[in-house]
C-alpha cells in the first residue's frame, strides 16, 4: 500500500541500476526469499528479518553495504515519520472511541440495522466512504475500532468483515484523485481530472463488489480469526454512559472532512486565506491531530471522565503500537533498498517495449514494479512516466482509462516488500501465510478485477 508522502519523486525520476538485470533480479528474488524464511521457520522478530532482508538484497546486487545502509535508514525513517505519527495518532483516537463507549454505540446501530448477511456490504460501503478522501493507513487505523467489534458483536469470522472494508479503502486509493496515485497518473499522461474522476469511481464500485464481499466471503473460508480485543471497552463504569450515536459519528467523519475540505482546495486551486487554512488543517497529521482533540472532549464528556483518565486511556493507546511502528518502517527500509538497486527501472525497460495493448501493457509495468518495490506510488509514478509519450495519440476517454489501468496494476499482490503488508498483519495479528491468503490476494483480485473493469469500459467507448 502507498504511504504517504509529503513529497513524491517526479514522473520522470530513474533510478540508475547498480549492476546487471539478471543479478538485480536474482537479488531481489534472494532478499524476499531470505525474508520470508526467516520469519515462517526461524521465527525471527520481522523488524529483524526486513533489516537483515535489506541487507542480504544489498549484497547480491553488489551493491556498497554504506549505500544499502543509507538507504534502508532512508526508506525506514520516511516511513516511521509518515505513517508512525498517523499511527500513534490512529491509536490514541481508537482507544479514545473503544474506551468510551462510542465504538459501542456505532456498533450497536450497525449490528443493529443490518442481518448477518448485509455486514460485509456495509463494511465495504463504509470502507470506500472513509477511504474516498483518506490515505488507506490513515481508513484503516479509524475503521479497525467498528470493524472488530462489529465482527466480535455478530460473531463473525473477522476475515469476512475485514475484507470488504479493505477493498474499499484500497480501491478508492487505486482509482479515484485526490489520492496521489492517480493525480500523479493525471499529470503525467494528461488526463482530464473530471473524466478520471468520475470514471474511477465507477469502476472502482464493481471492483470494490468482487474484492471485498465476494472475496472476502471466499478468504474467509481459508483464514479464521477470531475478532481482537484490542478495541474492546474497558473499565465500564458503574454509570454505563457514553456517547451518543450521532457524537461518535460527527466525531469519526471529522478527519474525512477535514482531508476532504483540503482536497477540494488542491482540486480548484483556491487562494486567499480560505484555502491557505483548509490545506493546512486537512494535512493528514493535522486533520488526526484536531481529530484527536476533539474526540478527548466529545468522547470524555459522553463517558462522563474525568481529565485524568482520559490522559489514562490517551497513554496507554501507545505500547501496543510501538512494534506495529517499528516493523512498518522496517519495511519501508526494505522498498528502498529494492529501489535504490534499480530494480524498478530494470522492470520498467522490459515490458516497455511489448506490443500488448496500451491499457494491458500500462498495468503490466505497474504490476512488475509493485511487485519488486512494494510501493504503488513508484509503480504509478514509473509507468506515467514510460506510458506519456504513448498517452498523446489517445482520446480524453481513453487518457483517463490509461490511468486507471494503471491505478490497477500498482496495488497487485502486496507482499513482504510492501509496508502495508505488515500493517495488515500486525492488526489484524495474522502469520504471514494467512496475510498472503487474504489481504495479498484481495489486493490481486483487486486489481485484476479492475483492469478488466478498465478493458470493458474501453470496448463501450469504443462502441459508441
């Protein structure tokens, strides 16, 4: 999964590879191997085995152990000061909701409102709601909270609640601006923003149908876990009050708000004071950071707390995350490792070439980069860049299904590689092989289903 960025490279940015493809290949193929063995048979820490992963990548590419150091300190440190502050954030606003009994309240309208059946659909409706103006880490951290109770309150497999409301939050990341994916995509190819806009969110709905509740109903036979207590309400008091329904909601789409205010802003481009102030406060850290404070007041005072043990539960939000933080940065030290080789570069230059349809070749060369980085935003970024000369010949139409094409392939089969991946795992506390049997594969029903999406619109468009 993307993490995101304040600054992200430049459409035409290479990398320049550090030996030959085969090797660089061979070193990628080497590192994932080593990674994966060490975490399934010697049962070593994850943080322990990315670090020690990077470094055996680094020494099959020939690469300079100095330069392979810097750069997994490099990718460690951009993620741990992205996604850990949003994570730190995330955590402090889900105890916030779990321990005042807001979660309960919202659970109770959902388990409430909908039959066994129907769940998994509004998990995915809610899912694409949050993820529509939010970065996936910053949904997932806000979701979680509903997503385990909901699954705890009905008692369902947590699998089939979990992955619809991953695909949701996946795809609108995949297809639909302001995400930085597909506005990176836009500029690059120039595509129409209206056109793709509208057209991601259309092929994003049958996508996010086929990922998440079909799939998930599918996963969920594979993989059962039971729902985490790691959301659930403590130190009920005597008094049993909390917040009310209509509080703990305003409260959750606060951040949505927020970060949807600032991508409108981007979008039309507005000046002056207004729009100085709505970019500032839906900056993702700010948006959590007001969110934060909010929900100490609204979610306090429905609970009827006093100060103290609201900093109580404010506190104590922070342990359980310190490792999640630890071994997500790890993994973004890992990408960058595989980035600095020149592995996506390496990718990039063999699919270039093929004679494929534009649309099909467009998501292979995010596909190969996704899966040899782990990031979608390089996947994105690399085949924008290779795909624009092409992109001229093409109709506004067809610019914008480009991108999607492109959107498509840059979330196939998050692996070890990718830090999402251990974001997943870690919350939702799976092994890997389970990981990869539901989030990896969703995400590659994801994006097969969604360039197929991609093509049928195409043979409409070309019909009409």
């Amino acid at each position: 999964m993307t993490l995101p960025t304040l600054v992200l490279p430049a459409a035409t940015e290479t990398v320049e590879p550090v030996a030959g493809d085969g090797q660089l290949i061979t070193a990628a193929l080497v590192g994932i191997a080593v990674l994966v063995l060490l975490i399934t048979l010697v049962k070593l820490h994850p943080f322990l085995s990315l670090t020690i992963g990077s470094l055996v990548v680094g020494l099959v590419a020939t690469m300079p152990m100095a330069d392979t150091v810097a750069a997994f300190t490099k990718g460690f440190g951009e993620t741990s000061a992205n996604v850990g502050i949003l994570v730190a954030l995330g955590a402090m606003f889900g105890k916030l909701l779990a321990d005042s009994g807001g979660a309960d309240a919202v659970v109770d309208a959902i388990v409430g409102r909908s039959s066994a059946r129907v769940l998994p659909w509004a998990m995915a409706g809610i899912g694409a709601l949050i993820g529509l103006p939010m970065f996936f880490e910053i949904g997932l951290v806000l979701l979680l909270p509903i997503v385990f109770l909901v699954a705890k309150r009905s008692e369902q497999n947590v699998v089939a609640l979990g992955i619809p409301a991953l695909a949701g939050l996946s795809a609108m990341h995949a297809f639909v601006p302001p995400h930085p994916g597909p506005l990176i995509a836009i500029d690059a190819v120039k595509a129409d923003l209206g056109t793709t806009l509208g057209l991601g969110i259309l092929i994003a709905l049958p996508t996010i149908v086929v990922a998440g509740p079909l799939f998930g109903k599918l996963a969920a036979r594979w993989v059962h876990l039971p729902a985490p207590t790691t959301f659930e309400r403590t130190n009920v008091p005597e008094h049993g009050a909390r917040p009310s329904f209509g509080a703990t909601v305003a409260t959750i789409l606060l951040p949505i708000v927020l970060m949807m205010a600032k991508a409108v802003v981007d979008v039309l481009e507005v000046d002056g004071w207004i729009g100085t102030a709505l970019d500032f406060l839906g900056t993702p850290i700010i948006a959590l950071l007001i969110s934060v404070l909010v929900a100490m007041v609204v979610f306090g005072r429905g609970a009827r707390m006093r100060r103290d043990e609201v900093m109580k539960i404010v506190e104590g939000s922070l342990p359980g995350v310190a490792g999640i933080i630890l071994i997500v940065g790890a993994g973004g030290g890992f990408k960058e490792t595989l980035i600095e080789t020149g592995i996506a570069q390496v990718v990039a230059d063999w699919v270039k070439d093929s004679g494929f349809s534009v649309l099909v070749v467009a998501w292979l060369v995010a596909v190969g980069i996704r899966l040899a980085t782990g990031s979608a935003t390089v996947a994105t970024v690399t085949a924008a860049g290779i795909m624009a000369p092409i992109a001229t010949d093409l109709g506004s139409v067809e610019t914008s299904l480009l991108v999607l094409a492109i959107g498509a392939g840059s979330v196939f089969f998050s692996h070890v590689n990718d830090a999402g991946f251990w974001l997943v795992k870690e919350y939702f506390r799976m092994d890997v092989p389970q990981t990869i049997k539901t989030w990896s594969l969703m995400e590659t029903v994801l994006s097969v289903t969604g360039l197929g999406v991609v093509l049928l619109a195409d043979l409409v468009v070309g019909l009409l």
